[in-house]
C-alpha cells in the first residue's frame, strides 16, 4: 500500500512536470487540512503532516501546552507526558505530539482530495510563472490553437500565450495549427494562474531573430545598436563592430544574402535595411536616409533637428511612400529630419541673403550722434483784428512780389524735330494703305483652270482669252456705250 502510495506520487510529478518534492509538499498541506475536520484536532489548532519519501509513511503531529492538569486533551498536555518526549520542558511551553489517526473520515478524504487537487495547480502555476518569467525578452515557438474575437491563443506547451490584436502584424494571416515565432513580452500573475502576453509586432523580436541567425550578433562580436521597425512593411537596423577587420553588414547579410532571406521568411516578407552606424551624426543620419542619396546635412543640436538638402530627383526616395522612409530614419536616429530639394534650399538661401544685402545699403547712424531737426521761426498769433487783417495781407503782398513781370516772361517754341526726336509720330491707316490702282496691280494673277472640252478654242490651237465677267469700265468706254445705246 505504501509503495503504491510512493508509485502514485512519482507518476503525478511527471504528468505535471514538477519535482516529487513538490507534490509531496502539497499532499502534506492537503492532508493538514483534512484532518483538522477531524473531531480529534481543534479548529484551531497547528497541525502538520510528514510524508516518508521513502516508505510513504505518514506523520501527524499537533502543537499543545504543557500544563500540570489539561483541562482539553486535544490542545493540552500535562507535565509528565511531555517530560517522556523532552526532558527540559517546562509549564506553558509547547510541544509537538504525534497523534496520527488510524482512519479519516469520508469528509476529510474528500476534503484532502480537493486541497490536493488545488494545491497542485498552485504548485504548477507558480513552476509556469517562474520558468517564463526567466524567458522575458526572447523569442519562443508556438502552434496557434484558436482565434477569439481578434485574439490569437498560442500553445506553448506547459501554457496558453496571448496574442492581442495590438501586438499582431496587420498584413499576417494566421490560421490553426501554424507554427509561429513569438516574441515575450510579459508574464503577469492572475488568480487563474500566469498570463503570458507574447508579441509579433515588437522591434526586439527583429533584434532575437538577428541573434539567432547572426553568430556574430549573438556573441557581440556585431553589435546592433538601434532598431526601427514597421511591422509587415519595413525595417532598418544599424549596427557596428566591435572588432576591427570585421565588416558588420555583410556579417548580418551573410553570403549571397542566406542570413537575412531568413529572417525576411519569417517575418513574412517585410523589407529590412541594414545599415552601418556611425559616431558622427550627419554620417549616421545619411547612413539612415539609404538608398536615397544626400547632398549636405545642417544640425540644430539645441532643437535635435536635422535639415537635409537632396537632389531633387532623389527627393521622393528620400521621404518614401507616405513618409516611410522618413519616419523610420527619425526613428532609427532619434534626430527630427527635415528633408528639402537642392533647388528649393537655394531658393531660401537666396531669400534669406537678400535682406541682409538691403539692410547693408542702407546708411547707418555713428553710435552716440543723433538727428538734429531744425525749426523755423514760431508765427506770433494776432491778438486783435486789426493785427489779424494786416497778418492776412502780407501773404498776398509777397506772393506778388515774387510773381514774374510781363517782361520777364519769355514763350518758349519746340521745333517739329524736337517733338520727332523725343516721341515717334502716328501713323494712319491711310497712309499705310496703296491707292487702288497700286493695289489692282499687285494682286497675283489666279491660274486659270483649262478649258473642259467643246469649248471654242483657235484653229492654230492658241487659246482665246475671255473678258472677264465684272471688269471694271473706264470713263471713255463709258460714253461710246451711252452712244450707241442712244
């Protein structure tokens, strides 16, 4: 019976991948429990149980004071008794008896059954929580079990992972059964045991993945120092030596790209950039804006904003489709980037040197003078009305004095050349125009069509010409008509 007892203990530790000490210990505690329903033990009572591992004999002993006569048997003991089991006891001091019984009731077996049962899942949910909280921040394998309101649930083997919808890629497509790569994010304790929250989403995943596949990333040979990342779309990841003569981008690359094709699978196809950083900002910054191609870089270290000046047939592939580009490489740099075209970075320069050279011109005043303004005599305000009809006067008495005399006064004729030399002069639409004779004569004889056949023509095959229809009549053919007419 007792080796049953030890074989049962031994066949459930390894069902639940936990320690035989483990589950021994949460029998114990479950036993405890049961027996206190005994009548043999008070409520209140400390009560422990011991489980040989060997034999798998079992042990109860109970707590009571020693006192001269008990008074209640189950939580005193007297004097003599308790000198048999420690010699050097006193009164009022405690001991440990042994009382185990020879039979549980039918509640207490059901009782200890249930406290095992619960004693074991708390057993196995702090063995979980402990065994992935040391797994934070790395990469694990999972198999998708189901789909719940946009969650994913992730078989971990031991646990169930979560998936929120907040940490999936936007363009995956997840089905049952699909084998994942995950990466950590949080281990959390909840009254229904651990809460493993895992990501797909996550820059640091991109990171682990390196570190799978890159030895040399994986023992810091090249080391990555930043990451920015889009999930699905795109990515770029800098990284550095540590060890001179090695070259830290084809390390990750690997040879005719093996290394990062596999990471790009399993991301399902997001574009990665790997680039080389750099100490120096502006290298770094241009290192970051790849594959476009940069003229000039101006910091502003005070505001962290970074102007960068392209050509301007490289200015799209410098900002990206919707700014992606852009925004990765602010991400990446941690600088905010400013990108303008070569031409319209001229044209500010020229405005903003413009100014400058308007303020140069102007005459500046010495430092210490100041602008004297002289003004004339004060007028004296006439106080009476004769001094005001003598002060309205003398206005119009000195304006006489200073007009011209009749003498003086000189015309002054232009002659027409003078007036040809300073303004060109009209020309009519008459005196542009031919008489009508000049014109009658210049327009061009229109070609005559040849005659349709049957029409007379001369013997000797010379045409005749027929007046034409409509000619004019001068003044002498005129009056021969009215003539004959009479």
């Amino acid at each position: 019976m007792k080796s049953d007892f030890i074989l049962a203990i031994t066949q459930l530790s390894a069902e639940k991948n936990l320690s035989k000490e483990v589950v021994l210990s949460a029998v114990e505690s479950a036993l405890a429990s049961a027996y206190r329903k005994e009548e043999d033990f008070a409520p209140s009572q400390n009560i422990s149980v011991k489980i040989n591992p060997n034999s798998g004999g079992i042990e109860v002993w109970a707590e009571k004071i020693v006192v001269e006569r008990p008074a209640d048997s189950r939580l005193e003991i007297s004097l003599g008794e308790a000198r048999k089991i420690n010699k050097n006891v006193q009164i009022d001091e405690t001991v440990m008896i042994e009382v185990t019984p020879h039979n549980a009731g039918r509640i207490a077996a059901q009782t200890a059954k249930q406290v095992i049962l619960q004693r074991l899942h708390e057993a196995e949910h702090s063995a979980i929580f402990e065994e992935y909280t040391g797994k934070e921040e790395d990469v694990i394998t999972g198999v998708v079990q189901r789909i719940e309101a946009g969650q994913l649930f992730v078989d971990l083997g031991r646990t169930e992972a979560l998936l929120p919808a907040a940490e999936q890629v936007r363009n995956e497509r997840y089905r049952i059964g699909q084998r994942i790569k995950v990466y950590l994010l949080q281990v959390a304790r909840t009254p229904k045991g651990p809460r493993v929250i895992v990501s797909r989403s996550h820059p640091d995943l991109l990171r682990r993945l390196f570190e799978l596949e890159v030895p040399e990333a994986f023992n810091g040979t090249v080391e990555i120092k930043a990451i920015a990342r889009e999930g699905g779309h795109r990515s770029k990841v800098a990284v550095a030596a540590r060890q001179e003569g090695i070259d830290p981008v084809g390390c990750c690359v690997g040879l005719r790209g093996i290394r990062i094709q596999n990471i790009v699978n399993e991301l399902n196809g997001e574009k990665i950039d790997v680039i080389m950083w750099d100490p120096d900002p502006s290298v770094f910054i241009t290192n970051a804006l790849s594959p476009a191609q940069i003229l000039r870089v101006a910091l502003n270290e005070p505001e962290g904003i970074a102007t960068v000046v392209v050509p301007d047939r490289q200015l799209s592939l410098a900002i990206g489709k919707e700014g992606q580009n852009a925004r990765l490489a602010a991400k990446l740099t941690g600088w905010r980037i400013d990108i303008k075209s070569a031409t319209s970075a001229e044209a500010e320069k020229a405005a903003a040197a413009k100014p400058s050279a308007e303020t140069e011109e102007k005459e500046e005043v010495p430092a210490g003078e100041e602008a004297v303004i002289e003004a004339g005599p004060v007028a004296e305000i006439p106080t009476t009305l004769e001094e005001a009809e003598v002060a309205a006067e003398e206005p119009v008495a000195e304006a006489a004095k200073a007009a011209p005399k009749a003498e003086e006064i000189v015309p002054v004729f232009f002659k027409p050349e003078q007036l040809t030399e300073d303004k060109p002069r009209l020309r009519f639409a008459e005196d542009t125009m031919l008489p009508g004779k000049a014109r009658a004569e210049t327009k061009t004889k229109k070609k005559k069509k040849k005659g349709a056949p049957g029409k007379e023509s001369a013997e000797d095959g010379v045409k005749l010409k027929k007046r034409r229809r409509g000619a004019a009549i001068t003044v002498e053919e005129d009056e021969e008509y009215d003539e004959h007419s009479v």
